[in-house]
C-alpha cells in the first residue's frame, strides 16, 4: 500500500497517514472576548466541533481490499479511501 506523506511534516496525519486516522484542530478568536460575547463565542465554538464529530459519525467510509499471492506467499490489504464521504 502507498502513502503520500512527509516524515518532516508538523501535522501528525500528514507525517504518519497510515496511523492517524484523524487530527483535527478547532480554533475561535476568543482573547479579547467577556461578558455575553465570550458566552456566544464558547457556544458556537462547541456547536462547530459537535457538528464535525458528527460528520465524522455519519459520514461514509469506502474500503478497498486486494488479496495478492506470490511464489512465497500471499499478503491481503484491508484500507479506507480517503477522505470521508459526508453524508
């Protein structure tokens, strides 16, 4: 099985695709926010990663198999198309 990935690369699921199922960052500009503002800030910040999980869920996953045999042996390979098909 070939991987496109970048062993130098600071994104774990670039430098390692075939361990890191996913890696996922979620940022708000929140340092200058209080009081009501900061409240609303905190609530769409939550909505957006339950939002994102539940992509991740829901969404479909297409899987590839092939079973190869050689004059020493056979190797099977079970994988998972990337990216995920949301749904």
């Amino acid at each position: 099985m070939a991987f496109d990935f970048d062993i130098n690369h600071r994104y774990p699921s670039v430098r390692y695709p075939w361990i890191t199922t996913v890696a996922y960052t979620s940022e708000v500009t929140d340092e200058t926010a209080h009081g009501a503002c900061l409240n609303l800030v905190a609530r769409v910040h939550m909505m957006h990663d339950i939002a994102v999980i539940k992509m991740m869920r829901e969404g479909k996953c297409v899987f590839n198999s092939s079973v190869s045999e050689t004059g020493e042996g056979s190797a099977e390979t079970y994988s998972r198309q990337r990216p995920l098909i949301p749904r």
